[in-house]
C-alpha cells in the first residue's frame, strides 16, 4: 500500500456558520492522503497507474467555486466524497484546517472515507 499526501493545500472558500462569516472567501488549508495499492504502479512507472496528485491540487483549487458551507465538517466530508468518487483511492483522509479563533493556531476537522468497491 502506497500513500499520496498533499500537505496544506492553500484554498479560498466560503464556510462560517454566519451569513456574514459567507459572504467572502477565506484562507483554509487542506491537507489530503489518499491510499492506493502499489503493484501496478510499480510494474509501470506510469502516471496512468497511480493518482495524479497535481490533477488533484487542481481540482481541490477549484472545488469552492459557486459553493458555500456552514460547517468545516461538511466541507471535509464533501472533499473526502469528491476524491473517491473522481480519483478512486482505496482510502482518504481530508484535514481541513480553518483561522477563525484569534488565539488558536486553527481550527481543524478531519474526515476520512473509503471506497465501496475495492476492484484496483
């Protein structure tokens, strides 16, 4: 078993309980790992074989866009829903780190996800 992570992934997106906290963008940082079985990838040494985690960045860059949520929880959910369902991982895990509370480093949440099927 193999382990792709993107680490603090800079996103601007619209979440916060109050309308207001919604009404622009903010800074979050996500953290993605995403589990995937090696054998193939290591016969090949092709991208076709692995997850492309540049193509990933991209999406998670763009994944805000017209959306909003209330709750950081949601959001990490929907990422986690997002990656398996586009990227197929066998497993992911979504850390999503939040700066709201002035006298805490962040606030984070994570949520991980599996696959339902478990064909490669």
């Amino acid at each position: 078993m193999s382990r792709i992570s993107i680490v603090d992934l800079e996103v601007f997106y619209r979440v916060g309980v109050p309308d207001a906290e919604r009404a622009r963008s903010q800074r979050l940082l996500l953290t993605v790992e995403m589990d995937l079985g090696t054998a193939k990838m290591a016969r090949s040494d092709s991208l076709g074989d692995t997850i492309d985690y540049f193509a990933v960045s991209q999406r998670l860059l763009k994944f805000g866009e017209g959306k909003n949520w209330k709750l950081i929880e949601k959001l990490a959910v929907d990422i986690c829903s997002m990656i398996l369902s586009e990227f197929r991982p066998k497993s992911v895990s979504v850390e999503v780190k939040k700066f709201v509370i002035p006298q805490a480093r962040y606030v984070s949440v994570q949520a991980t996800g599996e696959r339902r099927d478990k064909r490669t």
